[in-house]
C-alpha cells in the first residue's frame, strides 16, 4: 500500500481501471511485474510516474477514495425501502385515502354543513377516555373495519388496472353463479368488503392481529408483484392474504379445505394454486418485524380518525388504572434489566443500549 505505483491510489494511475489504454501508453503493470521477476530493482518509467499533484479523483469530487461498500452496494438497495418491510417507510394506504378526506373536509367546509352533535369524546383534568385497544391487544371490530377501509381506499385511489390471471375473478370465480360484466366495473363500497372480510375472517379464526398483518402481506404483495387491486381481484388478493395470516402470524392449523365450506363452489386445489402463486410473488418474505407491525397498526387508528370511525371509549376506572400500572411497571423492569445485561457485557457502539452511570463523588 505504501508502493506509489499502487493502482488503488487513483482510477487514472493505471489503464487496469478501465480506461482503454492507447498505444503510446506504456503498460504500467507489465515494466514492473518483470523488474520484479528479474530481481532486480523496479524503476518505474518517466511516463508512468504518478504525482500527488496530478491525481484525478473523480473529476475533483474530494480527495477521497470511495469506500468499498459504496462501490458493491447493488442498484436495488438505492431506491426508497418498501413500506411492508421497513419500519421508516411510509405506508400506502393513508396517502390513497388523504385526498378524499381533504374533498369532503372542504365539501362540508363550502356547504357550511355542520358537524351535528359531537359523538367524539375528549380527556379532561378529571376524566380521561381509553378505547379497549392496544398495540398488543387491539380490538378485533375496529380493527377489521379499519383494514377494510385501507383496502377500499386502495381500491377506489388506484393507479391502474394491472393485475395477473390467478387473481382475477373472471377467470378464476369464487361462486358458479353468472356474475354479470357490470359488476366488475364499479368499486366496491366499504361495507361490501367489510361484510366479506367479516365471514372469511370468522372461518379462519382471525385474530386483531392477523388483520393487520393481512394488510402488510396485502401491500407487500402490491409492491413485489406491481401490481393494482381493482374490482377483478380484490376477493381473492384479500382471501389470499388471510389465509397466510392466519397461518404465519397466528400460528393456527388452518386447512384450505375449511375455507372451502364458507366458500362452497371454490375447489381445494384452486386454493392450494393461488396460495402458491402469493407465496412466490411475495418471494416467501412472509416475516412482517414488530416495528413494521407497529407502525401499520398505529396508521389505521389514524385512518379511524381522519374518517370519523365510531371507537366505543370509557373513562378511565382506578381498576384499570392499576392494571395499565402494572403493566408498565413491569416494562419498566424489563428494560432496566435489559440495560443492566448490556452493561456488563462489551458490545459495539451500534447495538449499545444502556448509559453508562458513574458513581458521584463528594469531597
């Protein structure tokens, strides 16, 4: 590395950087490596010289190398990270549903529509208000509704009509009865897609849970496929995704052929196929982390708000009060022995977690 005929020092101090060489050029790499093998004293020729002062690097962007991870980074770690996958990302459904909620904000706004009677309840000095809710423990209701808006809005803001042959009800019907061509051409309303998650979700044994990550795989599938989910294919993308769900995140033995009894007229084997088909376009990424799990749940409450979904709140009791103590005392401890574990043990500057505390000393 001290050598200054090293041809890591400058992309144009050897012809081995891919630069063609012209024929004046002397060929650096050969006048050396046969000094070397005559053992003889490698004196580098006068054209070949290189001087600190005439190094091109880059075309003047610093006087840097370029770091090895910037050179093997692939292409495809540039571009903006997939919101089903990273926590930072942001998700899709709330900028499909931003632009009806601004119209209808403005259309009550220009009519002079009033809000009627407030049903929403807010937290006072001496009253707070809590839904039964939580990141760990959601409510399967809200949170079911709140999953289908996501999807309707989906529906409803989409890009275009792209989509793929296993997803399309017209070709692959989940009932034998004739669905006239009609039906295909308007979107569904939300409690049409409410009123089918419901009865699919109920067979499968969904859990709160299950119903956001059914809307992660819904995303993710969206994203790796480039695909768009349209009047076509929205029942079997969604079917799809709870079937995965209910299997991956919950964890349960559900068979396809039990899904099959709530629909009668769709065979085992037409399952089987489209369950395939999602797991390849999803390129069998089916872990969804509790950052990106947070982050979809805490999205649709915020959708539930921007849309005026009717959440049941109580007030605040002191039984329940002492439960939401307990719990977070006992967070509390966990993360303090957690810290305390991180202490005693050398770790890197990237994962260290806990503070280190110094004694005080009083003269």
């Amino acid at each position: 590395m001290g050598n200054s005929l090293s041809c890591c020092l400058s992309p144009n101090a050897c012809p081995k950087s891919g630069r063609r060489r012209g024929s004046a050029e002397p060929d650096c790499e050969s006048e050396v490596y046969k000094a070397a093998a005559g053992n003889a004293v490698a004196v580098a020729p006068a054209a070949a010289t290189v001087e600190p002062a005439e190094l091109d690097f880059a075309g003047g962007e610093g006087h840097h190398l370029q770091h090895i991870s910037d050179r093997e980074m692939p292409e495809d770690l540039a571009l903006e990270p997939n919101p089903s996958d990273h926590p930072r990302a942001s998700t899709i459904f709330p900028s499909k549903s931003q632009t009806d909620v601004r119209e209808k904000r403005r259309s009550n706004h220009f009519n002079h529509v009033s809000p009627g009677q407030l049903t929403k309840k807010y937290s006072s000095c001496s009253t707070i208000f809590l839904d039964d809710s939580t990141v760990s423990q959601p409510n399967l209701r809200t949170t079911v509704k709140c999953m289908t808006l996501a999807i309707y809005y989906h529906i409803k803001n989409r890009d275009a009509d792209r989509s793929l042959d296993i997803f399309d009800e017209r070709l692959h019907p989940l009932t034998r009865e004739k669905i006239p061509e009609e039906y295909f051409e308007h979107d569904p309303e939300h409690k049409f897609i409410y009123r089918f998650v419901h009865t699919l979700s109920s067979a499968a044994q969904l859990t709160a849970e299950g119903a956001v990550v059914t809307l992660v795989y819904l995303e993710r599938l969206l994203t790796y496929a480039e695909i768009d989910i349209c009047p076509t294919n929205w029942k079997r993308i969604v079917l799809g995704a709870i079937l995965l769900a209910s299997k991956f995140w919950d964890d349960r033995a559900v068979w396809n052929v039990d899904d099959c009894q709530i629909l009668k007229d769709v065979t085992v084997e037409d399952m089987n196929e489209m369950e395939r088909h999602f797991l390849e376009l999803l390129q069998f990424n089916i872990n969804v982390p509790f950052s990106v799990y947070a982050k979809y749940y805490f999205d649709l409450r915020s959708l539930a708000d921007d849309n005026n979904l009717n959440v049941l709140v109580t007030p605040l009791s002191k039984e329940r009060a002492q439960n939401l103590e307990a719990i977070s005392r006992l967070c509390d401890d966990k993360y303090k022995d957690v810290c305390r574990a991180a202490m005693r043990r050398s770790v890197s500057a990237d994962n260290f977690i806990g503070i280190r505390r110094s004694n005080a000393i009083l003269s």
